[in-house]
C-alpha cells in the first residue's frame, strides 16, 4: 500500500467510533478470529459481525468523501 493511501486509511480510521476502530484492527489489521476478537472485546460473535459490518459501511463512506476531496 503506497504510503498516501495507508495515511489516508488511517486517519478514515480515526474517524470512526471507537468500538468500530478497535472490531476493525481486531479483524482486519491483526487478523484474528471473531471468536477471538468476541473475547477481547466481551462480546458475543453476532455482536463482533454486526460492528464490523457498520464499521466497515462507515468506512467505506468515509473514504468515499476523502477519494472525492483528493480529485
């Protein structure tokens, strides 16, 4: 990943709320399980895949708006 776009990421990042940046590190960055992830967090597995969907929508959305304002 070019140096631009994982600066990009990162701050799409920092924009989310909290419990959808830390379903998505847990997931996406540090790979681990949705049972592992439900464990860290006190959760249940339904819980971890509902976030990670919003959290991934929002995501999207995000850099949707950062993709545009770099045209």
């Amino acid at each position: 990943m070019q140096s631009e776009e994982r600066k990009n990421l990162f701050d799409c990042l920092s924009k989310l709320k909290l419990i959808h940046r830390d379903v998505l590190i847990l997931r996406k960055i540090e790979a681990l399980s949705l049972e592992d992830t439900a464990t860290i967090l006190g959760w249940n597995v339904d819980k971890v895949k509902n976030t990670q969907r919003v959290a991934i929508k929002n995501l999207k959305e995000i850099w949707k708006g950062v993709v545009e304002d770099d045209e």
